[in-house]
C-alpha cells in the first residue's frame, strides 16, 4: 500500500489536499459498509497526515516485498532491499530536526 495512492493525491500534496481527499474517498467508502477499504484509507492518511509524515513515506516507503516504488539506486549488498533516497528531503527533514 502506497498512502499516496491509495488516497490519489500528488508526492507534494498539501495538508487541506491530503484531508479533502481523504474526506471524498470517506463518502464514497463509509465504515458500515465497506470497512476493509475504510482501514486502507485511514492507514493511508495516517501516513499523510502531517507535512513531517509526508516527507518521511516520500523517504522511507517499501512496497511488500521491501524495494521502494519509485527509482531506486542500486542496491550496495545481495538480498539488501533497495530504498528510495531524495538528497534534497533527507537534507529538509535533518534540517529541522526530524519534525
């Protein structure tokens, strides 16, 4: 599960656009009646919840089988999952002291 997908919204959403996402899948995904897709849901916005979070799943995400779902670099070890490394939020999210 990828938050970003599940909830369709942009790598550099925006916390009203993460919400009012979140907020249109709700109405056409109600508890009562689909309560599976309403906990994918809530796990996805939970992820995106906070600019903070956002840049942390952009940074730290693995699909089920541990490689990142964007470009990868190579991987350094055999068996070693590859990860996704944006230079520029590692640098962000250091720079304000992981918040």
């Amino acid at each position: 599960m990828y938050p970003f997908a599940v909830l369709d919204v942009p790598e550099d959403a925006t916390d009203a656009q993460v919400e009012a996402a979140y907020r249109a899948l709700l109405q056409r995904h109600p508890p009562d009646r689909d309560p599976a897709r309403f906990r994918l849901l809530h796990r996805a916005y939970d992820a995106l919840r906070t600019a903070c979070d956002r840049r942390e799943t952009r940074l730290f995400h693995f699909d089920a089988r541990g490689y990142a779902l964007t470009d990868d670099f190579p991987t350094w070890a055999e068996g070693r999952p590859r990860r996704r490394l944006d230079p520029h939020a590692l640098a962000e999210l250091l720079r304000r002291g992981g918040q």
